[in-house]
C-alpha cells in the first residue's frame, strides 16, 4: 500500500489552531508563575500585566493570537453567510491587536514604565476613551472567540456526523458558552456593580480569574479543533479530516 502524506495546507490550519489554543491555555498560567517565582505583584486583570515586568509576555501572547487570527482561513464562506470564518477570525484578531496596543489604564502610584506609545500619544483627559476602547476591543474578541467555537466548529460537511463530531460539537459548544458566560459576568458588574467589582477586583483579582476561565476555555476550544485531543484521547475523539470544514 502506497505511503500516504498529510494535507500541507490542512498541517499549516492545525498548526495554527494548536498555536492559538496553546497561548489562551497557558498565558494565565504563565503570569500565576511570575507572580509566585518573582514575587511580581498580582493584578486585578490579565490586561492589567502590562503595566508589571510581565508587559512583553502579555504584549507578545496577544500580538501572536492576532496575527494567527487575521492569516487564518477556515471554512469557505458558503453563500449569503454573514458570519463567515475569515470575516470573524478577523475581526477578532484586530480586536486583540488593540488590547494590546491600546492597554488599559493603570490604577496604581507606580507603573511600570516605559509607557506606551498610545499612552504618549493621547492626552490624559481621554483617558475614559482608552479605556473603553480597550474594554470593548477585549471584549469583542471574546465574543467573536465564542461565536467561533459555537457556531464555525460545529459546522460539518457531512450529512450525518458520526458520534465524534457530535462529542466535539458538544465540546465545542461548552467551551463557547462558558467565554459568553464570563464575558457577561465581566460585563454586569463592571458596567452595573462597578463598587462591587472594584472590591472584588481588590480582594481577589475577580477580572483575572474570570478572563482566565473564558482563555481557559478558548485554549481547550482550539487546542480540539487542532487535533491535540484526538492525539491523547482517541477513544473520545477523531482527529480532523482533510477538509477544515469536517
């Protein structure tokens, strides 16, 4: 039997889901490391880290996800589709370029400087207008993470997907409703509970935790669409086929 060889374009997809899945996963895990090996002060917020010894990391893991996000093709956009896989990969990645970019703003004495160039360019008095732009941008890449893993995943060519589909699409779904649940939880008491968030915030980085569950579920979301659990669990799941779409 002649020796088969992988799709090149469907390896450069998978490298690219794997790449995106492996920086949501680890990037809390990686500022919890810092903050206990280097006694680097705990944030209230993962965006909060770029005013730490830790900017590079946050900068880089943000910067790393946009520019996979905005090269990413996925599945063809099918006729009249609004919400296809490269307008939403796209969208997001700009999103989480500007989170990069356009940090929030910090709330302490002392900040970790250099401060960055949008910092130098824009005036203290719209620092409001920072901020929100960084809130929404952030945002706005969660969501658009969730309609990705609840909807764009879930899609299938076939006409009746077999049983490792459906557990993905289950899998899939989960891990999209959780980045929406956190991404209200965030939204609700920031925007209506705004005293209670900043006690939370004080006493137990609530944002932090919050934003790292929605990465958390990101990570697993893309790390499954790349074929990593289909490698260690094959007994639950089956690898990608040749086709992105599958």
């Amino acid at each position: 039997m002649p020796e088969t060889h992988p799709n090149p374009d469907m390896s450069t997809v998978l490298r690219l889901r794997r790449a995106i899945g492996a920086i949501g996963l680890t990037l809390p895990f990686v500022l919890l490391i810092n903050v206990y090996l280097f006694d680097i002060p705990m944030q209230e917020s993962i965006s909060a880290f770029f005013y730490t010894e830790l900017r590079e990391v946050f900068v880089s893991a943000a910067a790393g996800v946009g520019l996979f996000l905005v090269t990413y093709e996925g599945y063809c956009r099918e006729p009249d589709e609004i919400l296809s896989d490269r307008m939403v990969s796209s969208i997001a990645g700009v999103a989480v370029f500007t989170t990069a970019f356009i940090p929030t703003l910090c709330h302490r004495d002392s900040c970790y400087h250099p401060l960055a160039l949008f910092d130098r360019l824009i005036p203290p008095s719209m620092d409001q207008v920072q901020q929100n732009i960084h809130f929404s941008a952030a945002g706005l890449f969660l969501i658009f993470m969730a309609v990705t893993s609840i909807r764009l995943f879930t899609r299938c060519t076939a006409r009746n997907p077999g049983p490792h589909k459906r557990r993905r699409n289950q899998c899939y779904q989960a891990f999209g409703w959780t980045i929406l649940a956190m991404v209200i939880l965030i939204g609700v008491v920031k925007i209506f509970l705004p005293e209670l968030g900043r006690s939370w915030d004080a006493n137990w980085s609530f944002t932090f935790w919050a934003e790292s569950v929605a990465l958390w579920a990101l990570g697993l979301s893309w790390l499954l669409k790349g074929g990593i659990m289909a490698q260690q669990m094959p007994f639950l799941f089956e690898a990608e086929t040749a086709e992105p779409s599958a």
